[in-house]
C-alpha cells in the first residue's frame, strides 16, 4: 500500500509538472501570438494612418509571422492596385480638365459667336421688313399708276374720238359754206337779172306814157329790193369768204389736235404697258421678298433657340469644369509617387501634349489613360 501510494503520489507529481509546463507554453504562445497580432495590428494601423492621409506610397515592409503573410502582401497589392487606379484616375482626370477647359472655351466662343449671329439676322430681318414694306408700297404704286395710266389712255382714246368727230363737224362746216357761197352767187345773179328786168320793165312804163305811171314806179321799187338783195348778197358773201379761212384753219388745227391725242393714246398705250410689266415685277418682288422675309424670322426663332441651347451648354461646360476642378483637388491630396501625373492644374484652356508621358506603377493590372491627342485643326476656329 505504501508503494502504491508513492506511486500515485509520483503520477500526480508528474502530471502537475506537464500541466505546468503546457501552462507555460501555452502562456508562452499566447505572449507570442499576442506580440504578432501587435505587430500585425501596428504595420496595417500605420499603413491605413497613411491611407486616410492620402499617401498610397506606403507599404508594409516588415515581415510577418506566416499566418500573417497573406495579409501583409493582400495589403500591399491593394495599395498597389488603389495607387495605379488613382494614378489612372489623376491622369485622365488631366485630360478631362483639359477637354472640359477647351469645351468651355470653345462654348464661350460659340456662345459670343451665335449671339452676335442671332443680333446681326435680328438687324437683317428688321431690315428685310422695311425693304418688304417698301417694295409692298412700290408694288401698290405701281398698281395706282397702271390705274392711273390706263384711265389716261382710256380719255385719250375717247378725246381722239371727240375730236375726229370735230374734225368731220368742221369738214362739214367747211362744205356747208361753200355751198352757202354757191348759193350766195346765185342769188346775187338772181338780183342781177332781176335788176335788168325791173329796168327795162321802167324803159317800157315811160314809153307808155301817163298810163304806165304807176307800172313804173312798181319797176323802182322792185328794181331797189333787187338792188338791196344784191348788196346783202355781197356782204353775206363777204362774210362767209372771211370766216371761210378762219374756219380752213380750225379744221386744220382741230385735225392736227386730233393726230396729237393719237400720238398721245398710243404713247399712254406703251406707258401703260411699261407700268403693267413694272407692277407685274414689283408684286413678284413683293411675293418673294414676302418668303424670304418669312424665311429669316423662321432662321432668326432657330437661331434664337440655338442661342439658348448653347448658353446651356455654356453652363453645363462650366459647371463640369468646376466638378472636375473639384475631382482634380481631391485627387490631389492622394499622395502617388515620387512622379505625380498631370492633373491639369495650368491654364484651363490649354491642350495637352499630344504624346504626354503616363505614370505607369509598377505591378499594375488595371488599364492605363491614353494621352489624350491634341486636334490637329481647331473646329471652333472655322464656326
């Protein structure tokens, strides 16, 4: 019983001494484990310090126990890949604050350019609208005149008329008093005759003696009336002789009269024409003036609305050149390299290098920026 009792006294001595010393490899591990979840925990501390800084150059460089491996070089290929895709984004963050800078510019121009385009239609459409109304009012002239000239060629015909039938009026006075002479004549040897007879009728009376007394005083009487006839007859012949010439050149006057107003109606005639043709022409030209007067206002309200889109434009360029001014600054306070790529923080306006050199990281698996390519030819220049 002794023996057994040393024995198990022996086990329980040696079993405290195991748990002892598994206690103390245990702590030892502990200790261990806790010193590289310290170190651990410091280097990616550090490193994320770094990170919400901006600085993307920082990697972890101190060895990590190999449980800890994965984590470290996990943490620095995502440095790598967030560093080259921030490189990426800065670059072309460049170019677009370049593009953004030439659209802007480009707009203001086009902006300027489209409204001194839509002022100077304005003038041309206001000025377009007095030459309508004016060519309008030429063509109503026009119209008035063709009026005026065929009413004046229709009282010339109508005086010529007026005066042909004068003329014949006066031919026939004309005839009318050479008849009258004739007439004139006749009874002027009516008179004559008459005369002789009353004459030898008082030859005969004296022969007669006291009987043919009061026979010859009826010869005197009647041999004075053929005397009186005879004279009136001189003087109405006289008188028709005087106003004959007067009457010759009245005809001749009211003729000639007559050919003037047919001179006259024919050259109405050709006026007449002459002012259709121009009427004619004045309301084409009224007509067309008309389309294109309504083609300018219809230019002028689409100019006038490319005006305001472009002013939109204008804004919305200059409102992306401020997002991107705003992108570029926070790009900015990413730390990437001993290189910084351009981030366009020159003129806004100006053009990037047509082969401008691209940050390239190392271990980099995302895309790189093109360079953007300057225009050979300014599109905006030739608006």
């Amino acid at each position: 019983a002794a023996l057994e009792k040393q024995r198990v006294e022996a086990e329980a001595v040696t079993r405290r001494e195991e748990a002892e010393a598994e206690r103390r490899q245990n702590g030892e591990r502990q200790q261990m484990t806790a010193q590289e979840q310290e170190l651990v925990v410091g280097e990616i501390g550090s490193g994320l310090a770094k990170l919400s800084d901006g600085d993307l150059t920082y990697r972890i460089e101190q060895s990590f126990p190999a449980a800890y491996v994965k984590l470290k070089d996990d943490f620095n290929a995502a440095m790598d890949e967030l560093s080259q895709t921030m490189s990426t984004i800065a670059g072309t963050t460049g170019s677009i604050r370049s593009g953004t800078g030439e659209i802007s510019q480009a707009s203001d121009d086009l902006a300027r350019r489209t409204e001194q385009q839509a002022a100077s239609l304005e003038e041309t459409a206001a000025a377009l609208n007095e030459i309508t109304a004016t060519v309008k009012r030429t063509a109503e002239g026009a119209n008035h005149a063709r009026d005026v000239v065929a009413r004046a060629k229709t009282g010339a015909e109508e005086s010529g008329v007026v005066v042909g039938n004068a003329v014949e009026a006066m031919n026939g006075i004309e005839a009318s008093s050479k008849q009258i002479s004739n007439i004139i004549g006749v009874i002027d040897e009516i008179a004559f005759q008459t005369n002789l007879l009353a004459l030898n009728a008082g030859v005969e009376a004296a022969r007669a003696g006291e009987a043919g007394r009061g026979f010859a005083v009826v010869a005197q009487e009647v041999r004075g009336l053929a005397q009186r006839s005879a004279d009136a007859a001189k003087e109405i012949k006289t008188l028709i002789s005087t106003s004959s010439a007067p009457v010759g050149q009245g005809v001749e006057l009211v003729a000639r009269t007559g050919q003037a107003l047919k001179d006259i109606a024919d050259q109405v005639g050709e006026i007449n024409t002459i002012v259709r043709e121009i009427s004619s022409s004045a309301q084409e030209q009224a007509t067309g003036l008309a389309e294109v007067n309504t083609a300018v206002h219809q230019m002028d309200q689409v100019t006038q609305q490319n005006a305001a889109m472009v002013e939109e434009s204008t804004a919305a360029s200059h409102r992306l050149t401020q997002e991107t001014s705003e992108l570029v600054r926070l790009v900015d306070r990413f730390e990437l390299g001993a290189v910084k790529p351009a981030t366009g923080k020159g003129k806004p306006g100006a053009r990037p290098a047509a082969n401008a050199p691209q940050l390239a990281v190392v271990g980099n698996t995302a895309r790189k920026p093109q360079p953007v390519a300057a225009n050979e030819t300014d599109s905006w220049e030739e608006f």
